[in-house]
C-alpha cells in the first residue's frame, strides 16, 4: 500500500468519523433548522448561479475534450432549468413533514403494554456518483431533512460543478447553525477514495452507488457496508391491444426521447400485435424525426422492414442514447414474461384501457415503478411528489424505487410501559 493510498484512508476516516458526530447532533436537531438550511441553500443556488454555471461549463468543456459520448454530457449539464428544478426541490424537502421520530402501529398488549415503531435516521450515508451533480444538492438534502450526515464522493467529470455546489452547502448548514461535517464533499476522486468508504461499517451505515454498472458492480463486490443500489434502467412501455392510439404514441415517444441518458428511459418497446400495424409506422416516423435508432424483432420487421433486425443482446441493454428496440408479443402474458426476463426491475409501463389487464400487469410486473398509461420517465422523486430522490432502488430490501425521506429512514420499536415486568 502506498503512502497516498494510506493518506487518502486517513482523510476519508476522519471524514467518517466527524460525520458520527454530527451524525449525532442532526438526529435530534429541530425541524425548523434543518428546513431553514435547506431554504437558505435553495436561495443560494438562485444567487450564485452565474459561479455555478462557470464551474459546470468548466466540466463540460473538460467532457467533450475527453470525448465523453452525449449521453455523459447531458447528465453532467446543470441547465438553467436544471438550477429551477434543483432550488424548488429544496423547498419541496423544506415543506414536507418531517419522518424522524414518527411514531405509529402502536397497539395495547393484555399486560397494559404500549408497543409501536419510530422512524429514525439510518446513520452516515455515503453516497458515491458520477456525472450529475444535481445529486450533490439533492443528496444533501435529503439526508439533512431526515436527520443522516453524509460523505458526497462524486466522478471526476463533475469535480469542478460539485465543489462550487458544495461550498454554497457548507455556507448554508452555517447560517442555519448546523455541523459543517453534516455534509462533507470528498475532494478526491481517486479509486482509493471509494475503496476507503467501501471498508469503515464502523462509521458508514449505508453506501449508495449511482453510477455506471462497473462502478455499481465494483461497490456491490467490495463493500463491508450494506448497500441501496440499481444496476440498469432497462424500462418499458408495452402498447396492450386495448390501447387508445393517441395515448400509445404520446407516451412511447415521450418515453424514449424526453431524455436519452437517464435511467428511467425507456429501452424496449412492446406491442400487441393487433396493434402493431397501426400504431408502429407512424410512431417510427416520429422517431425518424428525433434520429432515433429502431431494432426489432421478426414480427416488427415485418410492419417495419426497413429497420435493424434486433439481436438478443438488445433486450437486455440500457441503450442511454437514441436507439431503441422494438418486439410485437401476442399476449399480455408475453409482455409481462418478457419484462420480467430481461427487465432491470426498475421502470415498466402499459398503455391500456382495459381495467382488468392494467391490475394484472400492476400486480405480476415485478418491478420497482409499475405504471398504466404513463410514460416512465415519471420515475422520479420529484415528480413523485418527494422534492427529490437520492437514487432509485431496483432492491427489494431495505426499499425500492425512488429514495426519498422515508427511504433514508429506519425503525425501531418503542415500548411504553407503567411499571410493568414479564413473569
């Protein structure tokens, strides 16, 4: 082990440990404080937006000199519209309740015993990204609002964007009187900085990767703290043979080309095959207009022949660019089997008006978003009403889809007694 490797432990373990601490004065911290941090900060971001977008510019010109495809580049922007979305999510967290020491299931025992639950902050969150520093803001407060500290340990290609992002954090847990150490951004985006968060259960409660499969994987495969993770976003809209036309080609299209490199894009479109003929040409042209790649199997080849023939590889690939697959089933039960076999449990949509066939695809989709006549790309915390997510869990344990408050929470039992003792 080398001197800088050695270096770099000891500066994410005394990072760790700071976050204990203030890990300790959050868990009982006011309400009140902790959402007037969070205001302050969404105020901050709206002042200083010409800095922030210095320092995104910065990152991107950095991308494109890297030749990082589009798609990289796209997470990586902060937008104007990206800064909005950003600040009002601030104040959607301020305005939510707050979880921490919510106390319900409270039954009475035959001894006069009262038993319940409290939710209760999970600890130090680490949280490890790529790209999109959005996450920075968003992570931050997330874990602020429900009472965890956090270690930011986001990629290379956002340095300069999550460094500016957070020193306006540092500024805003000052002026609400909160530990700097609540929030600490590493400043180091070596492999040994990942490594050392992967290894300290001692400090860390929990790690949540957003990232690319080699980096999801690699922290699956390494770490000795429990893990929040997805792998793959491979979504999908099946168009059931009781679809209303106009409804399918608004939502396949929007869920395909909204955004190309998010994870909640769909990558694989499904279609009843007494609807393939009628629906599949004019939506094809619509993505012809959007350059749009379309891959499909036998069947679609058949309505759709000047296309590419679809290999099995393309079903199990989250594409996060302009092409997308396309296979006609015969069944609503094909649709749901294909999904569940090379789905990525993570978002699936069916276009129907049929109420008997969207229950059945709610309830056999095994998937963490399950949607009728919607489009996926409304996997989102904050279009879910949570003001922002953390990330988007594809496992079944501790939580799945969207990770907001409630997901950075845990529980324990509380039992209220009057001098009671067990005989």
């Amino acid at each position: 082990m080398t001197t800088a490797t050695n270096d770099i432990t000891a500066y994410i373990t005394a990072a760790a440990q700071a976050a204990k601490q203030a890990f300790y004065t959050l868990s009982g911290t006011d309400s009140a404080l902790k959402n007037r941090a969070l205001r302050h900060l969404a105020d901050l971001l709206q002042q200083h937006r010409e800095q922030i977008s210095a320092a995104n510019l910065q990152d991107l010109d950095n991308a494109r000199a890297k030749g990082l495809n589009q798609a990289m580049i796209d997470r990586l922007s902060l937008s104007e519209t990206a800064l909005n979305t950003m600040s009002e999510g601030l104040r959607q967290i301020a305005a939510l309740p707050d979880p921490v020491g919510e106390m319900d299931e409270f039954r009475t025992r035959p001894n006069g015993l009262q038993i319940g639950k409290m939710r209760v902050p999970l600890g130090v969150i680490g949280m490890i990204y790529e790209a999109r520093p959005n996450v920075t803001v968003d992570a931050a407060a997330l874990c602020l609002k429900s009472g965890n500290a956090c270690i930011l340990r986001g990629g290379s290609e956002a340095f300069h964007s999550n460094l500016a992002l957070s020193k306006l954090i540092k500024e805003a847990l000052n002026a609400a009187g909160l530990p700097e150490a609540a929030v600490h951004f590493v400043e180091n985006t070596s492999r040994d900085s990942v490594g050392a968060m992967l290894q300290l259960p001692e400090y860390i409660d929990v790690i949540i990767p957003r990232g690319g499969k080699n980096l999801v994987a690699r922290i699956s495969s390494e770490a000795r703290v429990p893990v929040i993770k997805h792998l793959d976003g491979i979504c999908h809209v099946y168009i059931d043979e009781h679809a209303d036309a106009n409804k399918a080609l608004d939502i396949a299209f929007n869920a395909k080309t909204s955004r190309y490199g998010t994870c909640n894009t769909m990558e694989t479109l499904l279609v009843h095959s007494s609807r393939a003929a009628k629906i599949l040409p004019p939506l094809a042209a619509k993505y012809a207009e959007k350059g749009v790649e379309l891959r499909g199997c036998l069947k679609t080849l058949a309505v759709l022949p000047d296309i590419a023939a679809a290999e099995e590889s393309d079903w199990s690939t989250e594409y996060l660019a302009p092409i997308l697959s396309v296979k006609t089933v015969e069944s609503l039960e094909e649709a749901i089997g294909h999904i569940n076999q090379y789905g990525s449990r993570h978002t699936d949509s069916i276009v129907t008006e049929n109420y008997t066939h969207a229950r059945q695809f709610l309830r056999l989709v095994d998937s963490a978003s399950v949607m009728v006549n919607a489009s996926t790309r409304f996997a989102d915390g904050f279009e879910y009403g949570l003001g922002a997510e953390i990330g988007i869990s594809t496992d079944k344990i501790h939580v799945r889809g969207p990770v907001g408050l409630h997901g950075l929470t845990s529980q324990k039992w509380v039992v209220l007694g009057d001098g009671q003792i067990r005989v």
